[in-house]
C-alpha cells in the first residue's frame, strides 16, 4: 500500500508594516495597528495521519500459522516424516493413494533419505532415493544405488510436492479458522491440537466444504507434530470439490539415530 504522509509544514514569515509620516506643516498622527501588525498567534501543528499500512487482521480462531510451523522443522536438527496423501497429487493406485517416508537431517549440508510410492509421474510411481547436498543417488527394483547424473534436481519436484512445507501451503487458508482443542501428546512429542470443521465460514471460505481438519504444533519450538485432513476440498482452486485425505506426521525429532549416508 501506498503510505500517505499527513505532515503539514509550518511557514511563518514575520509580517511588519513601516509607518512613515510626512512632517510639512501637518501634525502627525500615529497610525492605529492594523491586524496585520500585531504578532500573529502560532499556526497549530497537524499530528501525522495514522499509516493506511495497518495488516488486515486475520478472521477470528486460535490456531498458530500452519506455513510457520511447518517451516520450523528447518530449526531441528533431524526428524522423520511420514505422508499419506489421497486426492491431492496425481496418482498410480487405484484409490488414489500416495505415500512418502523421509529421513532428514539438518545442517551446513542437508541430508535426505526418501521412499514414495503411488505418485504418478515417476517411472512405475515409486522411486527411493538419498540427497546430499547436490549429489543424489536412486535405488532401482533390484536394491542397486546408482548416482544421478543431474544430482538433487532429478527429484527435487517429487520430494517436495509431498514436504511438509508444501502440503501445509496448500492448506494455509484453513489457520485463521483454528480453534484450540487442547493439549496432548501426539507422536511421542508434547503438543498443542487445534481443529476446524467445514461448518465455519473460514473453512469453507478456504475451500473445505465437508469434514475437518486437525494440526498439532510442538509446545517447545512450534514446529508441525501432525495434520489430518479428510472431507471435500478445493484442489484446483475452480470450485470443484474433491474427496481428499491427508496425513502428516512427524516423529523421531532429534533422535541421534536419524542418519542419512552415501550408499556403500
């Protein structure tokens, strides 16, 4: 937005007047003060009008940012994940059915170790393969890792399109709406639930127009614990409902045994 600046200067000039008088045989007479020459009274300053740059508040809820919370697993130093996705990315099953299991390690080189499997697009749907840095390596269906040639890139898109940071993404609309359910343990990790349901107008604003969805955000650190989603939803953004099932669940956080190598 444009910010406006409501300052209005302040330019007083002082104002005199110069009285002469001619002294040729007439008496001279003192002029009256005009208004003009009296000392005018100070202008009043104008105070800044407030910024139009005020955020647009959010709907009423209680739930956290769920694009922040999923970002926060950068901070950890390892975890694991595992996706179960129906609906919402092309599809080899029959039912529509994806699945992604992923070992992530943190750090000056990041590390991943990944398994997918029903994903459309991807030989025969499933691809395993390790990340480091920009070196990557794929096993075939006889167990044999070789490197690829284009390095990380090769399954870049595969990988993230099942993150936890782009399926929180596609979500995102449904934060405003959260209200807070308690608090549990989810996945072993002490954590905060929140829940929406299709009834409220920010979900279905959002685009879930049946059923519900759950997140559970880490109490210590903020991160993504778990998200369900299971209803119809908006996939396409066009109005079209689709039946959709999400699960995102994160474990083992800063487990010593979350190693990810070069293959032998």
């Amino acid at each position: 937005m444009t910010r406006r600046s409501g300052w209005l200067p302040a330019a007083l000039a002082a104002l005199a007047l110069v009285a002469s008088g001619c002294d040729l045989m007439v008496a001279t007479v003192t002029p009256t003060p005009s208004r003009l020459s009296r000392t005018p009274e100070p202008l009043p300053t104008a105070e800044p009008d407030a910024s139009d740059e005020v955020p647009t508040p959010r709907p009423e809820g209680s739930g956290p940012d769920l694009v922040d919370a999923a970002n926060a697993l950068a901070d950890l130093d390892s975890y694991r994940v595992a996706v179960v996705s129906v609906g919402l990315v092309p599809a080899t099953t029959t039912d529509g059915t994806v699945r992604m299991s992923s070992t992530t390690v943190n750090g000056s080189e990041p590390r991943v170790r990944f398994s997918i499997a029903g994903l459309d697009g991807i030989g025969d749907g499933g691809v395993e393969a390790i990340e480091i840095g920009d070196e990557a390596w794929t096993r075939d269906a006889a167990g044999r890792w070789s490197k690829s040639p284009d390095g990380a890139a090769d399954f870049d898109a595969a990988f993230t399109g099942l993150s936890p940071m782009d399926l929180a993404t596609e979500f995102d609309g449904l934060a405003a709406g959260l209200q807070a359910a308690g608090s549990e343990r989810k996945n072993g990790i002490a954590a905060r639930h929140y829940r929406i349901e299709s009834s409220s107008p920010v979900a279905t604003g959002a685009g879930l127009t049946s059923g519900a969805a759950d997140v559970w955000i880490a109490t210590h650190g903020g991160y993504l614990v778990a998200f369900s989603v299971g209803g119809d939803w908006d996939v396409d953004g066009d109005g079209t409902a689709t039946p959709v099932t999400l699960r995102i669940d994160i474990t083992r956080v800063n487990d010593r045994a979350n190693s990810v190598q070069p293959p032998a």
